[in-house]
C-alpha cells in the first residue's frame, strides 16, 4: 500500500489503519517539538555544571548570586560566597552559571 491508497480509503470510510497512523503522527510531532529539545537543554546545563570551577560567578535555583569558593565532588556540593565572610552550602544541582554580571545595587 502507499500513501496515496492510504488516503482514499480514509476518504471512502477508512481503515483501522488510520487511526494507528493518526496516533503515531501524534507521537512523532509531540517528541520532536517537546521530548527532544528538553531532553537537549538538560545535557547542556548538566555539561555546564560539570565545568564549573572555583571562582566562577552562579546563581542558585533559590535566586541567590554568588562566587563558587569550593567544591566537594563526593557529596555533590559545593561552597557559594553570596557576600563578604557570608558563605553557604549548596547542592550542586541547584545552581546554574551566570552568563551576565549579578545586578549591583548602587
């Protein structure tokens, strides 16, 4: 069977093909539009974090900026300088590199 055959007998009464076709459509645009580019954002962040290094500016999941001080690869966590002799201890998956400077206030 080919296409065009296909699509006459949907027009004449259809099959039970169709409506597998029609799913499997469905399935194929829902992964190409939603699954794959999350799927493709996440490796991203996750390579970024993996290259942070002591000195680089982050912010946490909480919106907290800060300087990385330390990191501790056997618990997953690492030191965050927020402010001068103000140090806090956060799991490495909640923070993300900053690509901009933090807001200063004035």
């Amino acid at each position: 069977m080919n296409l065009m055959t296909i699509l006459l007998q949907q027009q004449e009464g259809g099959s039970s093909w169709s409506g597998m076709l029609m799913i499997i459509a469905m399935v194929v645009v829902f992964y190409f539009f939603m699954i794959r580019p999350q799927s493709k954002k996440q490796k991203e962040i996750k390579k970024a974090r993996e290259a942070m290094q002591k000195g680089d500016k982050v912010v946490t999941a909480g919106g907290i900026f800060g300087t990385i001080q330390s990191i501790n690869d056997a618990t997953g966590t690492m030191m965050i300088e927020i402010a001068k002799g103000v140090d806090i201890k956060v799991s490495r998956e909640q923070v993300y590199p900053v690509t901009e400077s933090a807001p200063e206030k004035k």
